[in-house]
C-alpha cells in the first residue's frame, strides 16, 4: 500500500521585526498547507493559531496549499504582547 509522506519540516529563512510585528519568512513544500502557532507562554496548554486573512483564512489558520515557494506570516496581534513563542506546521495532502 501507500503510504503518505509527511511534508519536510519548514526552516525558518528569515524573522523581522517592525513595529512590534514578527514576521516569519519560511521554505514550503508544493502540495501542503503550513501555518505559525503560539502560546504566550510554555506552559500554556494549547497552541494558537496566527491568523493573517486573506494568505491564511480563519477559523484555524492554515495557508492555501503551497506551490513550493516561500511564505510569509506577520503576527500584527503580537503588539505590546510580552512575549510569544512559535512554531510552524505543516499539513499534508
């Protein structure tokens, strides 16, 4: 049988900050749909999905399916915030 391939993880190719606003720059595999998570601290119980409309669309934050390229995400909800921690996931077809 066949047996599905889970995407390469995302590496991170570039962070900023502007404003109080991270943005994540990262690679993507063609066919999946990725998305950043937070927690405002590690001991939180759930992570959180960031979510920028249009790129990701609520409710749970996941992109449109990738076509390979790079994306970005910027965390406008991050402002004025102590901290935050992230992650990002991927999602296969």
């Amino acid at each position: 049988g066949f047996v599905a391939v889970p995407p390469p993880p995302p590496s991170l190719n570039s962070f900023t900050m502007s404003d109080g606003v991270p943005t994540f720059t990262f690679s993507t595999a063609a066919g999946y749909q990725y998305r950043v998570v937070y927690k405002s601290a590690l001991s939180d119980a759930n992570w959180l999905p960031v979510i920028a409309p249009p790129s990701y669309p609520p409710p749970d934050g996941w992109s449109a399916t990738s076509t390979g390229t790079p994306m970005s995400l910027g965390d406008t909800n991050a402002v004025n915030q102590s901290q935050r921690f992230y992650r990002t996931e991927a999602a296969g077809p």
